[in-house]
C-alpha cells in the first residue's frame, strides 16, 4: 500500500524562484511530518520538520505548509539556489518512531 | 566527526556470498534503524532496534537478513546467499528516542551493495 503519495516527480526552477513540493498521507496516526534532502551518494539529511498541532513553520528560505484535514503537507523554498539542486523526501513518523518515505521529488535549480 | 557512520561505503559482492554491513550510530542515541534504497526510489523501512532490542522488522526482510545491536552500541547487518536483487544502498539512522528530539532521525552516508 501506498500510505504517502508526493508530487512533482521531477521539478526545474530558475534561480530565486520558488520550489514548491507537495506530500498526502492516508494515516492519521501520522505524528510527525519532516522533509530530507538527499545529495547523489550521500544518506538523506533532515531539513525541516513540523508538528501536526501548527499549520506552518519557517526556518529560512524553508517553509512547510501543513493542512491536517487535507492529510497534506509541502516544502516551499524560497530564493531557490543552484546548492538547493537535491532530492527531496517527505517522510512522516508512524506510531513506531520508523519513517514513511515519498517517492522523492528530484529538484534541479538553473543558474 | 560525531555523526552517524556506515562501513563499508561500497561493497561488490558474487550473488550466493554473505555481506556483513555495520553502523555506529551517534553515541548518545538509543534507536537505530536500517532502511533500504533502491535507485530512484525512497528508503524503505527494513528494522529498527531500541538499545539491544530489535523490536520490528518490515516484511521486506527475508529470512536471509538478520541484524543485531549488541550491548545496544553499534550495529551490523547480515544477508546471507546474496541475490541480485539485493543491490541497493543500505542505510542506517539513529535517533535519541525520547524528549522533543524523539522523531528526528539522522542518516549514516549509506553502504552501496552491488551484487553480480
């Protein structure tokens, strides 16, 4: 089964535009919704993570978006740099503290 | 570097050999998972251990895996007569598993297993 769906598959921005990364979850029991970025040979690195008792949470140019009723959350990066060209994991924390990776969502930023 | 670290980084291996993978997770951390990742695709959950206790393990895992955490430090993984579908990078994380840090999890440098 499918418990987490996340889109674009593939997304290409300009730099200093916005990159915007959307994830939907079937579990309710999902308690905590962060995103990983993940360089080529490299393990995924927490980038930003939110709670599901708050809608929104900003650390830099790095912003989630969570809509608990939707059973949706996205990563928006703002100012989009050629160093942000990553692969980016939502990845929500079931009951049992293990993480429920997306597909992934390849990011290339143009200079 | 206190970080989470994964030996060997790359291993080659002839299918039906055993492959033995190891993680020292951050000192500190009682939790220590093992995903699996295949090319273009997320990590998948394979098991996680809290201190020496493995306390689940993913369907993913066939008989022919097996881990341990002794004394609840590092970690190895075993797959024994190694199929070619075994290729993959093999990840490790650990977390504190407990407190406000509880859900964060941080990510060895992987071991890429390719099996011919």
């Amino acid at each position: 089964q499918q418990q987490v769906k996340q889109s674009p598959q593939s997304l290409i921005v300009q730099k200093g535009g916005i990159s915007i990364i959307n994830c939907a979850y079937e579990n309710t029991a999902f308690d905590y919704f962060p995103w990983y970025q993940q360089f080529p040979g490299k393990g995924p690195a927490l980038l930003i993570a939110i709670r599901p008792d708050v809608s929104e949470k900003k650390e830099g140019r790095f912003t989630i978006s969570f809509n608990k009723s939707a059973k949706q959350f996205s990563l928006h990066i703002m100012d989009s740099q050629p160093g942000d060209s990553a692969t980016y994991f939502c990845a929500p924390v079931d009951s049992s503290y293990k993480l429920i990776f997306g597909s992934g969502t390849r990011l290339l930023v143009r200079p | 570097d206190t970080g989470v670290s994964q030996n060997p980084r790359h291993k080659i291996t002839k299918r039906g050999q055993n492959v033995t993978f190891r993680c020292d997770p951050i000192s500190e951390h009682n939790r220590l998972y093992w995903y699996r990742q295949t090319l273009g695709q997320g990590p998948e959950f394979l098991t996680y251990f809290q201190n020496e206790a493995q306390l689940e393990k993913s369907r993913l895992l066939s008989d022919r895996f097996s881990a341990e955490r002794p004394k609840g430090s590092f970690s190895t993984l075993e797959i024994q007569r190694t199929e070619q579908g075994d290729s993959a990078m093999y990840l490790c994380a650990s977390s504190l598993g407990k407190g406000t840090l509880k859900y964060e999890q941080y990510f060895g440098p992987g071991t890429r297993l390719t099996v011919t």
